[in-house]
C-alpha cells in the first residue's frame, strides 16, 4: 500500500511481528539445534 506525503500507513499486526520472529526466533531456534548437534559430536567420531 502506497501512501503520499505526510501520511502515515497502519501495519498489520502480521506485518509487525514477521520480521521479530524472523531475527528473533528463528535464528535461537537454528543455534539451539546447531548446539545440540555440536553437543554429540566427538572428534574420533563415538557417540557420547
């Protein structure tokens, strides 16, 4: 949606939040599961 000078447009509570959880949310979620697949890693390979 477009607006002209001066006016302000209203967001929606989607468009909002969206990109919160995007650089919020999604990247903890992504290192917790690089953290736990670290986590059972051994270098000679045995699992712990």
């Amino acid at each position: 949606m477009s607006s002209t000078a001066g006016e302000a447009v209203a967001q929606s509570g989607t468009a909002l939040s969206a990109p919160l959880a995007g650089f919020t949310a999604v990247p903890a979620a992504l290192m917790a599961i690089a953290l736990y697949c670290r986590r059972r890693y051994t270098p000679d390979g045995a699992a712990s």
